[in-house]
C-alpha cells in the first residue's frame, strides 16, 4: 500500500492542484491512514521516500521510466510506503517515532536528483498544475538528507546521472 499526500490534492473538477490548504490537508490524512495501518499489522516494514518535488520518488514507485524491476520489489518488501517529500529531519522524526513505537522497521529511499532537473520536470508535468517554484526552492534549500541515526533501518540513495542515461542505486 502507497500513502501519499498527492492523493488528497486530485479533485475530478480539476485535477491536481497544489496549494498550501490542499497540502495541509493532504499530510493530515495521510498520518491518520498510516496510523491506521500501523495499529492494523505488528512488526511491519515501512519505507519512506525522502526528495524535494519532481527528483522522481513517485515515478520509481510507480515502476515508469524504465523502473519496473525496482518497483515490484518496493512493493513485495514494504507493507506500507509513504511516499512524500520529507524533505526535513523534523518532518521524518514524528512517522519514525510512532512507526517504530509501534514494533516497525523503517527504511528511507533518498533520491537525490539535481534541483535543475527537478525545476525542468516540474514544469513540464502535463497531469497537473506545477508545484510553485518557491515551494521547490525551499526545499532544496532546507534538504537534510536522511541518515541512520534518525531511526533508519537502512537507506537507499537514488541519484538522477544524465551521463549514464538513469538512476545509480547506492545501498547505505
């Protein structure tokens, strides 16, 4: 099972929209399913996807871009992905506190991909508005990248290398 705050920001009237209410939103939702998912199996196995906007996360999960093999095997592994940006150490802290209080391993996938490739998907989504620019600036600004001593069972980096034509998996 895949728990996203995106989820919460497509209406049938008019697709994804992105604001700062529809985000808040978003999140607020997405911690109650989890916590219902977490009070449902005991010592489960969650990962969470750490990037700024548009680095990729999704499309991995979703097995596009070539992708496929990775993302079968994210959702054989995982009871639960939360797929978001968690892109600060704060906005990690209260999922791994409460996933792990409640008997689960937590693992992380960070994909690192370079803000300029990000700024360039971003605005060239053609299924929804783009996130504004100053939400993607922030966050790569304040990006803390994910270490083991948050709580982490294991973290696995993706970096975006036009040079070799796709992803370079790096177990941590």
């Amino acid at each position: 099972m895949i728990i996203t705050p995106d989820t919460h920001l497509v209406s049938p009237e008019t697709g994804y929209t992105w604001n700062p209410k529809k985000a808040s939103e978003g999140w607020q939702r997405s911690y109650r399913e989890l916590g219902q998912r977490l009070t449902k199996l005991m010592d489960g196995r969650l990962l969470m996807t750490v990037g700024i906007v548009a680095s990729g996360k999704t499309s991995i999960l979703d097995g596009t871009h070539g992708n496929e093999e990775l993302s079968a095997l994210i959702r054989e592994k995982y009871d639960v992905v939360f797929d978001a940006w968690f892109y600060r150490r704060v906005s990690r802290s209260a999922v791994l506190n409460i996933a792990i209080g409640a008997g689960w391993t937590v693992d992380c996938l960070f994909v690192g991909t370079p803000m300029e490739i990000c700024v360039e998907r971003n605005l060239a989504r053609f299924e929804h508005k783009p996130v504004p620019m100053s939400v993607l600036s922030e966050q790569a600004d304040k990006l803390q990248p994910p270490e083991l001593s948050e709580g982490f069972s294991r973290i696995t980096r993706i970096g975006n290398d036009a040079d070799m034509g796709g992803y370079l998996y790096q177990a941590m």
